[in-house]
C-alpha cells in the first residue's frame, strides 16, 4: 500500500515539471488608452446611449489626443464630434473618429516611409522597423476598417491591399517547395527573396494618400 | 529506545528539509513583494527598458513602443509570479519525493544520489523563473529566456526529472518484487 502510494506521489510530482519547463505564459497584446476609449464610445453610439458616448468622449483619451494634434487634423474635428454626439447624430460622430484615426494611420505611415527612406540603417533593421510601424497601422486600420469600408468601399480595398503588399515586403517571400496555400490550391512557389524595405515604401506612401484622401472626402461629404 | 516500525515513513535529511523550507519561504517573500513593489518595479523595468531601445527593438514611435513595452513588462511580472509559484510548489515536491527516496530506496548510494539531485534540482529551478524576469529589462524577453533555459531550467529542471523518474524506476521495481 505505502509503496503504491509513494509511486502515485512520484508521478504527480514528475509529471508536470517537463511540462513547466518552458511554460513562461503568453501575451494576448492590450488595447492602448486610445483604442479602449474609441471602442467604449463605439459600442456606446451602437447602443443608442448618446449620454454615455459624449461623456466617454469628453473625459476620454481621444478628445486630448484630438486636441493636442490639433494642427496635424482637420479643422473643428473636435467640436464636430462633440456635437454630432450631443445631437444623437452617431453615424457623423463616427465619422469624426474615424478621421481621428486615419489621421493617426496616416502619420504612422509617413513616419515609416521615412524611416524605409533612411539607408543610413541597414535593410534588415529597416525591414523591421518598418514590420513594426505596419502592425501599428494595422492596430488602428482594423477598428475603424467596417466605417471605412461603409463609407468609401474603395479606400477600405487600397487599404488592405497596400497593407498585405508592404507586409509581404517586410517578411520576404516563403522559399522554394513552400507555399500560404494548401496543396490543392496549386499556388506556385515564389522564390526566395530577402525582406526589401526600399519596395515597402510605394504600398506605405499608398496608405498615406489613401488615408489622406479619406480625411478630404469625410470633412467635405 | 524502541525501533521505528518497519512500514514508518523516514524523513528526508535535514539539509534537504531546511532547503525546502527555505524554498517555500521565499516563495512567499517574493509573492509578498511583488505585490507590495508591483508599481516599482514596473517603473524601474520599463526605465532599463527606455535605456536600453536597441535591444527590445524600440522605435521611438509611441504606438509601436508602448506595445513592445507592455509584452515586456507582462512577461517580466509573469516571471516574478511563475518563481512565486513554482518555489511553493517545488518546495512541497522535495519533501514528498525526498521522503520517498528515504523510506523507500534500499541502496545507499543510489538514495544519496537521488536525494541530492531532487534537492539542487527543486530548489534551483524556480530561480530561474527570478533569472529570467532580471534579464528581461536588460536583454529582452527571448535573449533572457535562452540564458535562464541553460543556466537553470535545463540542468536543475533535468536534475529533477532524472531524480524523479529514477525513484519510480526503484520504487517500481520494488512493487513488482514484492508481487
């Protein structure tokens, strides 16, 4: 009896330590203050809570990011939002954010485009550089990508294909025998190329005049 | 002086026991602390880590920075929580597996042995958790993982396991002698 408990013991004891030994936990990556406000304001106005959607936007992060880029934005974004809020008007407050956040994806991109330009850095420390900048745009694309894609279908579409182009740039093509698709897609493998930061640079300054031209056509409609 | 009787449990020898005490014990000194300094030490980690933008890839642009940052200070205070955890626990395991050694193993050379590698093994390996979560504002997460991985987890993780699985070896072969 002593001995088969002993031997149940050991192996509860043996058990998990191979498991635990490269168990270091994961990162699930977090909302920034700006992007949490905008989704609490967002699923505010979904909700018809206009009350709600004006004092998340009043006392939130994204009024003083607003105000401190005033010069870089359009002129009276602040005060239209904050009116089409206080009018009920969700559709045109939304609008707003979304200009607030074009704007933001439009200077990531500028800021990438000239750190790809800046061959003082080599093209590996560029490419990733520039990887990093995309995701950051990417973060900001994806929560307003549904309004852009309601409102100017058209934008949305440059958008993602200037992003998956650049992308593709940053990472290098997959090497020969490989392949994104399945077998059955019979998708020809691309030949090995390193990442190219100077080739990122046309989709990035693609998404800065997309971005640019959006912020035009929302303020004028 | 009456003897033990024969089927008692022995306890493991006190060098053993007073590092699994130990062990345990800092476990909760380091659990206490890290929620008493959470503030601090996130502050002083993320200063190293602005001192040091090279190595965790940092670009100067707030959206991209602050996001590098926060996977760094979680897996920084992952490594904290893991050692807190994992020193509680391994302290519980030397004393079950090393009283198992001592009761059960007949050959004194091979309870010596096994007692010896489950004693450094579990109560080194839990600081390799402290280790890592120590380089992370230094080196970045994956460069302070590698030096943790060699220098603690594999040979005080690989002590144990070793340690373990041949005390169950022993142990079973006794079962099967005795049936």
């Amino acid at each position: 009896m002593r001995g088969w408990l002993a031997v149940a013991l050991l192996l509860l004891a043996a058990a998990p330590a191979p498991a635990a030994a490269h168990h270091v936990g994961a990162y699930v990556p977090r909302d920034n203050e700006v992007s949490a406000n905008f989704k609490q304001i967002k699923f505010s106005i979904q909700a018809r809570k206009f009350d709600v959607a004006a004092r998340l936007y009043e006392t939130g992060p994204i009024r003083t990011a607003i105000r401190a880029q005033a010069a870089r934005l359009p002129a009276g974004l602040e005060e239209t939002t904050r009116a089409a809020l206080a009018a009920g008007d969700g559709a045109r407050a939304e609008r707003g954010l979304v200009v607030f956040f074009a704007a933001l994806i439009r200077d990531l991109a500028l800021e990438a485009d000239r750190r790809l330009a800046d061959t003082r850095e080599p093209a590996s420390a560029r490419a990733a550089t520039g990887q990093k900048l995309l995701e950051a745009i990417w973060r900001y694309y994806n929560l307003v990508d549904f309004t852009v894609g309601q409102y100017d279908p058209k934008a949305a579409v440059a958008v993602r294909l200037a992003f998956d182009e650049a992308e593709g740039y940053a990472q290098g093509s997959p090497g020969p025998g490989t392949t994104v698709a399945p077998e059955s897609r019979r998708v020809t493998p691309r030949p090995v190329a390193a990442p190219a930061p100077d080739k990122m640079r046309e989709p990035v300054q693609r998404i800065a005049g997309t971005m640019s031209g959006l912020i035009e056509t929302s303020m004028t409609r | 002086m009456t003897p033990p009787p024969a089927d008692a449990w022995r306890r493991p020898p006190l060098p053993t026991l007073v590092a699994a005490i130990l062990l345990i014990a800092c476990a909760e000194v380091g659990g206490a602390s890290m929620t008493k300094f959470k503030l601090e030490l996130a502050r002083a980690a993320r200063a190293v880590m602005l001192s040091r933008p090279a190595v965790h890839g940092l670009v100067g642009v707030r959206d991209v920075d602050e996001q590098i940052i926060d996977e760094a200070l979680v897996k920084f205070d992952a490594g904290l929580r893991l050692f807190h955890l994992h020193a509680e626990g391994m302290g519980l395991v030397i004393i079950a597996t090393t009283m198992t050694a001592a009761t059960l193993v007949q050959s004194a050379g091979a309870r010596r042995v096994i007692i010896l590698l489950l004693t450094v093994g579990g109560a080194g390996y839990p600081f390799g958790y402290l280790l890592w979560s120590a380089l992370i504002p230094y080196y970045g997460i994956q460069t302070g993982k590698t030096v943790a991985e060699w220098t603690m987890w594999i040979p005080f993780g690989g002590a144990t396991i070793v340690a373990a699985w041949w005390l169950v070896a022993l142990v079973g072969a006794r079962l099967v002698r005795r049936a």
